[in-house]
C-alpha cells in the first residue's frame, strides 16, 4: 500500500491540522509505503510573500518532524523540488472538464471568503490530482472537506486511463470518521481562516490564553451542564482516555463545575501531550542541515517515481 499526503505551509499548524491530518499520516505510515509533501505550490495562491513562504515552509517540516514522522519510513519532501508534478498536471488538465471544477467547494469557500479568483485557485484540484497519481498512491488520508479532492483525482485517473490507456493507479481516500472536524475556539471547525486555532506547538500563557477563549453557553457553576454539546468536552475528548472522558462528563451532568474547571483540564492535556514533541523541535530546529537532508532525500524518492509516472504518461498521450 502506497499512501500519500500533503499539507499546506500557509500558517501556523494547529489541533485541528494534527487531529485531522498529521496524526492519522504519522500512524499511517506504519502500515505502508508513505509519502509526504509540503504543498508550497498550492500554498502561493493564498501566499505571495516569499520570505514568509520560506519561513513556513520550514516551520512545517519541523512541526511533522516533531510529532513523529520517520524518514525512514516515510518520504518527507516539499511539493516544489519535485516538478514533474506541473508537466503531469497539464496532461490531466487537457481532460478536465470545465464542470468538474465548477463544483468544487473549496474554489467557491475560498473566493467567499476573499480570496482572489485566479487560475491557481480555481485549478487547484488538478495539481493535487498530479501530487496524487505521480507516486501512484492507493490511499489519501484527507478530512472531510478534502474528499471531494480525491474524487476529482479518480475521475482524472479514469479519464486518462480511458482515454490513453492503463497509466495510472486510482486512489481512494481514508477518513478518520471520529476527528474529521475538530471544534474551533467558537465551535466552527477549526481552520486559521476563521482565527479560531489552537497551535500545536503554542505554551505557557499564549497556549491559556487561546484555551481560556473557548465559547461555552451561560450555564452557572450550579447547573447541570450537557457534555455533548460543549466544544471544551469535544476537544478533551481528543487527549483523554475513555476513563477520563466519563469521569468529566459525570461532573458535567452532575452540576456545581463551571466551565473554567474544565478549561484548566483541557489545558493541561494539551501541554502534556505536546510536551516531548516541542523538545524534539527545538533540538530539530538547532541542526537545520539534517532537515534539509531529510527534504532533499525524499525529494529524491519521490522524484524517482514522478518521473516514472510522467514517463509513461507522456508516452501514452502521444508525446515520445
């Protein structure tokens, strides 16, 4: 099984980035061939500041370095220094139906949100069809909202396949059905978009502060409070054991705990949990040129492929 993922260096990653996206990769590559690029490519069309690309970028490959992923089992490269993915995505372009993008979601929660119109965006599904098909990936770990990327990938796939014959692989998305959304700080899903993260690698009073922002309802201390519909119990639940979350929920329903209890639990379940991961990125960050060995070996790998994909690609369109 060859497994790929990617992720987009357009800010500071958070809970919702680890849960959804960097933890099920991590495990994930455990259990097959992985692959894992940074999608700076992709990130331009939100980003068109160079310095603060760069410096993103690298923040990200520190950040899943930190949490666990393992270049010896996993290729870890930025999206760039693998170009053979833009040459794969003209040829899939030329059989993408104008329709096929029109209703993609993304292109239309992104302009509502400001974001400019370009070409970038509204063709973004192509290019992450290319990073997909060029390694011939079987599984795309993705959330939710990224689902409908992957199916634009297989409808790709097939039409190239149909129309040139057997070149590619067609993947198939894996979903986490438990953490595909993780609550924001207002309840909406978590996303820097909507200013409402909690970073992965935040500490001491920034990490509180966020935390202590946490939208609950007007219950009193006094008042049974209901677990299920509260977004500091959702989140708890993403670091605790299933002992703990029934003891908490006990409290809740039983009344007399007010919301700032549960906060100072949920804080400290975060700052335990990313605790060793935040030591790893700082001695990460103290040996630069062993992280850029690590981006420029999976580059490598990953290119080998890409290179192969393209070969065969080309040859069935009629190019050599």
């Amino acid at each position: 099984m060859r497994i790929l993922s990617g992720i987009q260096p357009s800010g500071k990653l958070h809970i919702g980035n680890y849960f959804g996206m960097m933890k099920p990769a991590i495990e994930l590559q455990e259990q097959g061939e992985a692959y894992l690029f940074i999608a700076n490519y992709h990130a331009m069309t939100t980003v068109q500041d160079a310095a603060a690309l760069r410096a993103m970028t690298t923040e990200v490959a520190l950040d899943f370095l930190a949490c666990g992923i393992d270049p010896a089992k996993t290729a870890f490269y930025r999206q760039s220094d693998v170009p053979e993915v833009h040459e794969l995505a003209w040829l899939l372009s030329v059989l993408c139906p104008m329709g096929l993008l029109e209703r993609c979601h993304s292109f239309k929660d992104k302009t509502a949100k400001g974001i400019a119109a370009s070409h970038g965006l509204f063709a973004y599904p192509v290019l992450m069809a290319a990073d997909i098909l060029a390694v011939n990936s079987n599984v795309v770990p993705v959330g939710r909202d990224q689902k409908q990327h992957v199916e634009v990938t297989r409808d790709l796939a097939i039409r190239f396949n149909n129309t040139y014959g057997e070149v590619f692989t067609i993947p198939e998305p894996s979903i986490r059905e438990s953490v595909a959304v993780v609550p924001g700080l207002d309840g909406q899903k978590m996303s820097k978009s909507y200013d409402n993260t909690i970073e992965i690698f935040a500490e001491g009073k920034p990490l509180k502060k966020r935390v202590m922002k946490i939208v609950t309802d007007s219950k009193e201390l006094e008042d049974p409070k209901d677990p299920d519909t509260c977004n500091v119990f959702a989140l708890f639940k993403l670091f605790a054991s299933g002992e703990e979350q029934a003891g908490l929920a006990a409290r809740y329903r039983a009344g007399g705990m007010g919301y700032g209890t549960a906060k100072t639990e949920l804080l400290e379940k975060i700052d335990a949990h990313f605790a060793p991961m935040r030591e790893r990125r700082r001695e990460l960050a103290a040996d630069m040129d062993h992280v850029e060995d690590v981006l420029r070996e999976g580059a490598a790998k990953a290119s080998a492929l890409a290179r192969e994909t393209l070969r065969k690609a080309r040859r069935a369109a009629g190019l050599e």
